[in-house]
C-alpha cells in the first residue's frame, strides 16, 4: 500500500511503473472526483461514468511520463474533470468502448452519501420559521436560485442567501450533524 | 482556504464552511470562489465528507420539499412549475368570507390553498387554522408576504390531508400591528370529505 505518499509522489511512481502507486491514485482521487461529478451533472451514475473516463485519462497522462509537474496533480486532475464534463456535454458517451473494457476495474467504491433519518428531517423542518421553511421548500425542490426565492419574497437576493444559510444551520444542528 | 495539504488524511486544518459547501452545492457561488473550493476539494478528503454530508441535507430536503408533506406558504410560479414537471396538483381558492367543498385524492402529490387578500396595509400576517368552534388548532406565525400579491398560497401537507376523516377547517389571516394587535383580512372555510377508502388517521373532532 502506499496510503503515506503524499499526491506529489504519485506521479513519478505512476511513471516508473509503479501498480501499487496507479491503485492509490485511483483509490484517492477517484471519490474526489466523484464529487466534482455530482456537483456538475446531477447524477451518480454520471458521476461514475465520469470517474471511469477521468482516471483513465490521467492513468494514461501519468504512465507516459506527461505530468511535468508532479505537485501539481490535482489541477491536473481537476482540469480534466472539467474538459471531461464538457466533452460528456457534447457528446455523451464518446469512450463507451475503452469503458467497456476497462472501466469496471477503475471506480474504486465511492463512499457513501451519508443516509438521513427522513422523518427527523421533516420534523425539523416544520420547525423551522415560516419564512426560513418557504426558503428551504422552494430552494431544494428543483434548485430554485436566490433570484427567484427573492422575488417572491421581496427581499433582496443577499437576504434570502442570509435565510437560507441560518436555516440550514438551524437543520443542521436539529439533524445532529457533525459538520 | 487552502489547498496546500496532502490528500490522504480525513482532517482539515482550514475547512470550508458549510454554508460555502451549500451554495458550492447549488451553484450559487462566484466562479473565483467555485474555482477556490474544487481546488481544495481534490486535495481535502475531509471537506470531501463534509460535502457528502451537505449532499446528504440538500438530498433531503429535495426529496422533502418534493413530497407535499410539509405545510408551507409558497409562490405561484412554485405551483405552476410543480404542475409544469409532472405533479398532481389539487388547488382550492374558495373567495374571502366564504367556503369551499374540498377532499384529496389518493393519486394527489400537492395540495394547495389560494387565499385570495389584500396585504398591502399588512407588515406582518399570520395563518391561523381553527375548527368550526373557533379554537385554533395551529397558527403560522409571520407568513411570507408580498403586498402587490393580492394572495396568500399555502401548500397544506398532503400527508395530513390523505389521512384525514371528514371535517371542516377555517383559514384566518390576521394583520398583527407593533402592539401585538390582530385585525382579521379574511377568512376561509374548507369543509373536507374523506374520499379516499379505508379508515382516517384520527377520529373526528
């Protein structure tokens, strides 16, 4: 195992030849960018197929020694999920074969999105002020922006962003959460 | 913010806020601020789990706000946009002063109640529900209002509706001056029959 390398050493052993080295990229870097994924497409299954298609990308970056700068392998991986995504954009599934053949090997297990006591929530919820719940309802139905939110409510777009925040403070305490 | 440690570790000497993860979450940060957090993200496992556990309220509340269960005053575009992507929306507007006839089906996803009233001498308006005794049973204290809406609509939990027997409820929105004072806008009675088969959650009032 090499969990004690830190992502600047990767690289290098990466380029070396270094298997064990190519398993911690892609144990490390892969819920990383899982998350970029679920952030820009909405979807774990997109995310996933992100995953697959970004480390293979950089696997093959590494392997051929083309990373110039090993400390900067995160941006190298960060710009990749970007021009990934946009690829995946404009044409969905362009690496559907590599992915056949490879992919299954390369998404390391996500961790889980932690699971919430759902009845608990709503409980907090109904607690929360009128104005905070109106927030938090039209907020997270379908992502309704604070410009939307504000007009409705006829306050600013700041004020709504300010109700919001204290809202899910007051959600977040209620829910124990440890963040 | 940093994103200068090494990735491996769960903890965080400067994590992101978890209001920041939020608005990272939903989109509504500036790009040089979006562009900070995902730096820090590829390189921070621990405000990666932070973020899953901000993933995990947003998800929530999604799932929450998309359920109708929750009792809450909501806009119009709110409502034509649930019916817009699909949901079964039941809506009763019985006029000020009067009353409607109302039930729930067991297929409805929202219900909804159009209050029609003038706010535009109200600062600060609640909803009160009362039986036919007139004893409140639930008030809504400081609802969202825009003066120039010349209605309140408020989503009442379909949850509570499709388990409720045959009854009838009163909706009072009262202006509340800075003493503390009421002065009723309007008043609106909704006399639910029970449509749906089998037994109500609760026995008759």
């Amino acid at each position: 195992m090499n969990v004690g390398l830190s992502d600047a050493d990767l690289g290098p052993r990466i380029a070396a030849g270094d298997r064990e080295a190519e398993a911690e990229m892609c144990r490390r870097m892969g819920p990383r960018i899982r998350l970029y994924g679920l952030r820009h497409l909405r979807s774990p299954s997109a995310a996933d197929d992100l995953v697959q298609q970004v480390l293979l990308k950089v696997l093959e970056a590494l392997r051929s020694a083309r990373l110039r700068e090993p400390d900067k392998l995160f941006q190298f991986v960060l710009g990749t999920c970007r021009m990934t995504v946009l690829d995946l954009r404009r044409s969905s599934y362009r690496q559907e074969a590599l992915l056949v053949m490879f992919g299954g090997d390369l998404v390391p297990d996500p961790p889980p999105i932690p699971r919430l006591d759902d009845r608990q929530l709503a409980r907090c919820v109904q607690a929360l002020k009128e104005r905070e719940r109106s927030v938090v309802v039209m907020t997270f139905y379908d992502e309704q922006t604070a410009a939307e939110t504000a007009r409705f409510l006829g306050i600013s777009e700041a004020n709504v962003r300010v109700i919001r925040h204290r809202a899910i403070q007051q959600l977040r305490a209620c829910m124990g959460a440890t963040l | 913010m940093t994103t200068q440690h090494l990735g491996g570790p769960n903890d965080c000497p400067n994590p992101i806020e978890a209001a920041v993860l939020m608005d990272y979450w939903l989109a509504a940060l500036p790009s040089a601020a979006e562009e900070g957090v995902e730096q820090h993200l590829m390189t921070c496992d621990g405000c990666g789990d932070r973020l899953r556990e901000v993933i995990a309220i947003a998800e929530g509340l999604r799932a929450l706000a998309r359920s109708g269960s929750l009792q809450v005053v909501i806009s119009d575009q709110f409502v034509k946009h649930a019916a817009e992507t699909g949901l079964r929306v039941r809506e009763y507007a019985p006029p000020r002063g009067e009353s409607v006839q109302c039930t729930v089906a067991a297929d409805d996803d929202l219900l909804v109640a159009r209050l029609a009233v003038g706010l535009t001498t109200a600062s600060r308006v609640d909803l009160s529900w009362c039986d036919p005794r007139g004893i409140e049973h639930q008030r809504m204290a400081d609802i969202p209002i825009r003066a120039e809406a010349g209605s309140v609509i408020c989503q009442q939990s379909i949850t509570w509706a499709k388990a409720s027997p045959t009854a009838t409820m009163i909706a009072r929105l009262v202006a509340i001056d800075d003493k503390g004072d009421e002065r009723l806008l309007g008043e609106y009675t909704f006399h639910h029959t029970r449509t749906i088969p089998g037994p109500p959650g609760w026995g008759r009032p």
